[in-house]
C-alpha cells in the first residue's frame, strides 16, 4: 500500500508549487503576446517617422501619473503578499484591496485620456499610431481589469485564511501588468 503523505501532489519535480509554475507559463503567454505587439510597434515606428507628431497629442502628464499608480500599487501587491507569509490576513486583504484602487484609478485616468484625444479627433482609425495606441492601451486596460477581477477575489477569500497561495500568484499577473505598462508609456507617450 502505498503512503500518500509522501506523494506530493502540489510540487512539481522541480520542488516548485504547481500553481506556481502554472502561472509562470500563463505570463510568458502573455509576454509573447504584448512582445509581438510591441515589437510591431517598433518595427512600424522605424518606417514611420512621423509618428513623432502624433505621439505629442498623447497626455504624457496622465501616462506618467498612471505609471505611478501602477508602481504604486505594485508595492502594495508584494506587501499583501509579506502580510500574507506572515498570516497577517485581514492586513494582507486591505493591501490588495489597494491594489485593486490602484488599477481603478488607473482605468478613470485612462477614460480620461481617451475621451480627451477622441475629443481632439484621434480614434482608432484615424492612422496606424492611433490604431496601435487605442488597441495596445485597450489590452493593457483589459488586463488591468483582469487583475483588479482576481486580486479582489483573492482579498475576499484570504481575509478569512483561505486561497493565501492566491496571494502570490494574483500578484504575480499584476506585476506582469506594470511591466507591460513601464514598456506601453515611453513606447506610446515619450516617442515625440
């Protein structure tokens, strides 16, 4: 007969939880994703110089400010996340729910920005800059909601000491969101 205390069922060969490396795998999915995107934006911007022109209409002050934010609210993902090592749960909850304020300031700044640059004329449509930027921007902000969805989920569990691994691993995909984010900003805003 065999002893299943000894099967670990949550490792993987490694020695690593298995949620663990799951998520690893789904970020570098998501990696290779906004990476195509934005090595054709790259490779578009080289053929494109005037493009220059069109980045000066961005909001540069709502684009650095939403860096912050993002920065910010990254810091209190990894604090959640030490609360939550520490078994500080109810501290570990108010920490994402931060960060969860976080990401929906940076949606109303972002609501922002477009309605303004809609407002000045730009759309999607209007040439291939606004159309990387409205759609780049638009998937950054769907996983901005993504994120705000899973780390709200999160708070409402580990508050009461269940799905603490999630901790980690919704802050895992948040921070993956300011990553994307510190490339998005100079690539789209800081090209003038």
């Amino acid at each position: 007969m065999v002893d299943s205390s000894t099967i670990q069922v949550y490792r993987t060969s490694t020695g690593l939880p298995t949620g663990r490396v799951a998520m690893w795998w789904f970020l570098a999915s998501e990696v290779a994703i906004f990476g195509g995107l934005i090595m054709s934006f790259i490779m578009c911007r080289v053929a494109h110089p005037e493009w220059s022109e069109y980045a000066e209409y961005t909001v540069n002050a709502a684009g650095a400010f939403n860096t912050i934010v993002l920065l910010t609210s990254s810091l209190s993902a990894v604090l959640a996340h030490a609360a939550a090592a520490r078994r500080e749960y109810a501290r570990a909850a108010n920490l994402l729910w931060a960060t969860v304020g976080g990401g929906l300031v940076f949606l109303c700044v972002k609501a922002y920005e477009y309605s303004h640059e809609i407002h000045e004329g730009f759309t999607p449509v209007t040439n291939l800059f606004w159309g990387f930027y409205f759609f780049m921007t638009g998937l950054h902000g769907l996983h901005v909601i993504i994120g705000m969805s899973a780390l709200a989920y999160v708070a409402t569990k580990v508050r009461h000491g269940k799905l603490v691994e999630g901790v980690e691993y919704a802050g895992m995909y948040w921070h993956l969101v300011d990553i994307i984010w510190i490339f998005l900003f100079p690539l789209l805003y800081l090209a003038s």
